[in-house]
C-alpha cells in the first residue's frame, strides 16, 4: 500500500484530546439525525426524489451532515468532488436531447430481428404483454417490475455516497466509470437513434404494445413519482434505445461489487446481486421499453467501459514507474563533465 504523507495541520488535528473528537461526533450524529428527519418528512410528504436536482441537493446535504466535526477542508471537497461529477452527468442529460437532431436514420427492424433469432422466431415483448398484462387490474408482478424499473434512478447514486463516506478513491473510479458508460451510450445514440418496442408498435412494425413500466407506483402510493418519470419520459429521446444504460447501470453495480463484498456476505449478497440486473431487463422488456438484445448490448458496454479504463489505469500507472525510475537513474548518476578535455596518459 503506497505511504501517504499526513499535511501538518492534519497531524496536528489527530493529536487533539479525545473529549474534543467525541464532542465533535456528537455533534455529527445530531447532523446526521436531522438531516434523516428531513429526508423522511420529504419523501412522506413529496415522494422520493428522482429529479436530478433534488436528488444533488440532498446527497450533498447528507455528505455535510456526516461530514459535522471533520476538518472543514473535508466539507469544502465535497462541493468541489461532486459539482464535477453532477455537471458532467447533467451535461449528457441536456446533450442527449440534441442527439436525434443529427438527422441519422432510425434503426427499427435490426432488433427486432435479432429478438426472433434469439427466442426462435417469438417477440419477448409482445409475448410477455399478450400472457401477463391485464389492462384492468394492477398485478403483484406489475408493482415489483415499476420499483426495480425507478431504481434506476437512485440506485447509482446511493452507490455514490455510500462509496463517498467509505472510500473517496473508490468513489473516484466508480464516478468515472458512470460517466464514461453514460457518454459512451449518449455517443451511440447520436451516431445511430434506435427505437424501442413501443415506438415500432406505434408505427406498426410490431403487434401493439403499451408503456407500463410505472403502472404499479400507483398501488404503493407514489403518485407523484410516477407523474414526474413519465413526464421525463416525454422529454427524453424517444430513439434511445441501444444501449440500454438501464440495463447497463444495473450490470455495472453487479458487476463493481461482486469481487468487493466480504466473504460472510457473498452467500445472500450474491444472489441479490445477480437478480438485479436480470430482473431490471425482464421489465425493460415486458414495459415495451426495451429488446432483449439492448440489454445484451448494454452489458457489452460496461464490459467495455470498464476494461478500457483498467488499461488506462495501467498504463498510467507504468509511466509513472518509468518516470520515477528515470529520475532515480538521474539522480544517482555521477557527475561527470562531459564537456572536459579528456586527459592524455602519456603525460
């Protein structure tokens, strides 16, 4: 493990009396409780909060309130780590809106091909719709698919701070990981707009099928969750299709702790986390919100994503050695004038 040098002031502020570091905990427990009595009267009164904006204001709330008692450079890096990584994903929220502007022709019938070829010749979605949605009544199955389909939406962000408070490397690589997955989708979209189930429904391409991924937030009370997704919904690009990030944000969380967990959680944790994208992709499918092959596709990415970055990492990490093991070489060289006149040993 490599030896971090501790700043003066740091030191400095580890050797203080221990009643002082208590007092200080203390006082960071009471932030932290009020900011839970916040949280809990909000999403009592307003619903959880899947907008963007609400979501960056109370992580970094609850960032400041575990936070109380530390060093106040702590709380200053907090604003200045997660403007970067919430301005870059708004940027590709904005950005994603002007990607079917470039004129590219929307890709309808290759997926559904694809879909064919791999269920020999049935359509996963229409199938699913025509054997499990009731138009007149709210299933069990219904209720499950809509929580697993908005965890999208607070899943990779609670990683984020939970992954902030524990480790802010880790934190670091996860957060770039999100945001090249998320680029690296928004990049595809532009250069090739692909149209999910509903869409080639609407057109005809495919036997009707209805957008359902929110029906069952109305039986668990979250009326205005569901307003806000939907609205969403109608203001994002509606040829977004290929890759599905749903499907590959829930990969990568299965995939990013899988290794992590501790050996006496694995035999639960496991499980959950391989059901987790599985389930995701089955109701992207059954909502008519994405094929089978996006998803397949979208696991291809993360896979990508993250092996390209453990190649930059590696190999930034050996220009680093070569760079300090070049200056070892220069500082361990003798001085030696090359410029001298070389001596005659006749003399």
């Amino acid at each position: 493990m490599t030896d971090v040098r501790i700043p003066d002031a740091l030191e400095a502020e580890a050797a203080t009396p221990a009643t002082v570091s208590v007092t200080r905990r203390r006082f960071g427990y009471v932030a932290v409780a009020v900011w839970c009595v916040a949280f809990v009267w909000f999403v009592w009164t307003q619903g959880f909060p899947f907008d963007r904006g609400f979501q960056t204001v109370w992580i970094l709330t609850g960032l400041v309130a575990a936070s109380v008692g530390r060093p106040w450079r702590k709380v200053v890096r907090i604003f200045v780590d997660w403007m970067v990584f919430v301005l870059v994903l708004y940027a590709y929220d904005y950005s994603r809106h002007f990607a079917d502007m470039l004129g590219r022709p929307v890709m309808i019938t290759p997926q559904i091909d694809a879909d064919k070829l791999l269920f020999f010749g049935t359509l996963p979605t229409t199938w699913l719709q025509q054997h499990f949605y009731d138009p007149s009544a709210t299933h069990w199955y219904d209720v499950v698919g809509s929580v697993v389909y908005v965890s999208h939406f607070l899943a990779v962000w609670v990683v984020a701070a939970v992954l902030y408070l524990r480790n802010r490397d880790e934190w670091f690589r996860w957060a770039r990981a999100l945001v090249a997955l998320s680029f690296a989708g928004l990049v595809t979209f532009a250069l090739q707009p692909t149209a999910p189930p509903w869409y080639a429904a609407r057109d005809g391409y495919i036997p009707p099928v209805v957008r359902i991924s929110t029906r069952g937030l109305d039986d668990l009370g979250l009326h205005g969750a569901k307003t806000l997704i939907d609205n969403g919904a109608s203001l994002t690009n509606d040829v977004a299709a290929i890759p599905s990030l749903h499907t590959a944000f829930a990969i990568l969380i299965c995939v990013w702790f899988l290794p992590r967990l501790p050996r006496r959680m694995r035999w639960w944790a496991w499980p959950l986390l391989i059901a987790y994208p599985v389930a995701m992709l089955a109701m992207l499918v059954y909502s008519g919100e994405h094929y089978v092959v996006d998803g397949l596709i979208g696991a291809v990415y993360v896979v990508g994503v993250l092996f390209g970055l453990s190649r930059w990492d590696r190999w930034r990490a050996r220009r680093r050695l070569d760079a300090e093991a070049t200056a070892l070489e220069h500082d361990l060289a003798p001085d030696v004038d090359l410029t001298a006149a070389p001596l005659d040993v006749r003399e």
